[in-house]
C-alpha cells in the first residue's frame, strides 16, 4: 500500500448518507460466490455526470451456505435483479430456487481485466466504510503484481462490485468508452 501498484487509487472512503441514497436513481447488485474464500454481495450506485461510483451495502462472510446466503442477501435485495458470478450455473439455480432473482454475468474475453481497468478509470470509486467494511479492505488492498505487471486475483469485494455493474461497463466497451 501506498507503492503507486494500487489498483484502484480513485478510492475514496467516507460515509455515504442516507440522503445521498436517496437521491441515486438506480441500485445496481453483484455476488460473488465463496466458500474458503468469501461470498460477497454488494449494492452500487453510479451517477454518469460525475463518473462515480458508490458502494453502500455488503453481505459478506466465508463458509456460509447458500440457503444462510440467499436469506441475508434476500433481506436487502428483496425481489431486484442481481448479477452474479457465472461459473458455477447450478449455484445461480440454487439461488433462484431459494427466492433470489439471480442471473449469471456474461463473461467474455478479457471480461475480468476490462471491467477492473473501468473502475480504475472511473473519476471516484466512494465506499462507506461503515456500511461496507469488507468491500472497503477489499478495494484498499488490492495491488498488481509488479513483476507480471497485471492484476492478480481478485478479491470477492471488488468482484461483486464488477457483476453489479456489468451491464453498464459491457455498454461502456460496446460504444468505445472506457
């Protein structure tokens, strides 16, 4: 940390209030799926006049299972639409059988490294600690591998981030932006 390898050195950590909540007009949600590691759940606003994005609520937690996850996830998602992790299609039905209302993420070709580098692009990446203290370290700490020069692992906070915003970044690619 604090080596200029930081992935995303738009972070910015503060409280997001409730009146800022109030005011995004659209709630995006992302999961992704753990177990040794963490399953991480997210909910993100991202306001295009100011290229920013927001951070404002998790579930997170390793060696949980899908029923415990579909329930905590289900108390704030509700019946709204989440992107999740498509690798494992019988994960997303366990899900759905459960209550959520879940699809997998489209993943193509450098899919990973070209929604990374969007968040780093984007003007401001704001979480709230308090609300989203797991999404939050996950941001702080993730670094590029300096001797590969590309992005290691990534961790389930930043993913989850990624899913919830995949049909705005896929937009993004399709037109030319970044």
């Amino acid at each position: 940390i604090g080596e200029g390898l930081e992935v995303y050195q738009n972070l910015k950590i503060r409280t997001i209030t409730d009146q800022e909540i109030q005011s995004f007009d659209k709630l995006y949600r992302g999961l992704d799926f753990g177990y040794t590691h963490a399953s991480c759940y997210s909910e993100v606003s991202y306001v295009k006049a100011t290229d920013t994005i927001y951070v404002i609520d998790e579930v997170y937690g390793s060696k949980i299972n899908n029923r415990s996850l579909a329930e905590r996830i289900k108390t704030k998602a509700g019946s709204r639409n989440i992107t999740a992790d498509s690798e494992d299609p019988r994960t997303i039905n366990e899900m759905t059988l459960y209550g959520l209302n879940i699809r997998g993420a489209k993943k193509g070709k450098d899919s990973k490294s070209h929604g990374i580098k969007w968040l780093a692009d984007l003007k401001e990446i704001v979480i709230d600690r308090k609300r989203c203290p797991n999404i939050a370290k996950d941001f702080e700490l993730y670094e590029k591998d300096e001797e590969k020069g590309d992005y290691p692992d990534e961790p389930d906070g930043s993913a989850s981030v990624r899913y919830a915003l995949e049909t705005i970044i896929l937009h993004r690619k399709l037109v030319g932006g970044s």
